[in-house]
C-alpha cells in the first residue's frame, strides 16, 4: 500500500505469533509478517548508512521474533522493542505501507508472512 499525507495507523494488533496488523485510516488492514518486518529494520545497526546496504545477517534473527513493544514515534512512525533484544529501528508509516503482505498489496501471491 502506498503511504499518502494524511494517512496514518488507526490501530496495531496481532493474528497469531507471526502477523502484525495495521489498520489504517483510509480502511485498509495491513498485515506484515514480524520476522520480516524485523529482517527489515532500517537502524544504522542493520543498515549501512553510507551505502544503503543491508547489513542485518537474516540467520541472527531467530524464526519466533516476536515485537515486545511498540511505541508512536512523532507523527510518522513507529518504534519496536523486539524479543531479540532489538529496538532502535524506527519503522515510518510509509516503511510499514511498502511492507504491507495483504492479498490487496501483493496481488502476484508473493507475500512475506
């Protein structure tokens, strides 16, 4: 789903251990699998930030990663404490719209959860 102004997350919540999701302000429900959403952080400790490359090894991060919390950040994102002990990537509304894995958003079947 692409993330326009003005939209923003009404409300999280979680289907079963693996998905996260987001109910957006336009209606949409957005679901996200949390080990992929965790694979996707974009802090500077999973991310090289002169090049962009991730640099987050997907075998460090267990297959039961599960958020712990998760906090509003400003006005544009969300902050998650994850059960590996992770928690200083910020995940913007546009981030966790890109990373929507609803049948709507990835109509080719292809989804991350």
């Amino acid at each position: 789903m692409e993330v326009r102004d003005g939209l923003s997350p009404v409300g999280l919540g979680q289907d079963g251990p693996s998905v996260l999701t987001v109910d957006w302000s336009n209606g949409h429900q957005g679901r996200l699998g949390v080990r992929h959403l965790r694979l996707a952080c974009p802090c500077a400790q999973c991310v090289d930030e002169w090049t962009g490359e991730k640099t987050l090894d997907p075998d460090s991060v267990p297959d039961s990663v599960r958020p712990i919390s998760i906090d509003p950040v400003g006005l544009y994102g969300i902050q998650i404490e994850w059960s590996d002990g992770h928690s200083t990537g910020i995940y913007t509304y546009e981030t966790l719209g890109k990373l929507c894995a609803c049948p709507d958003c990835t109509p080719t079947g292809e989804t991350p959860i």
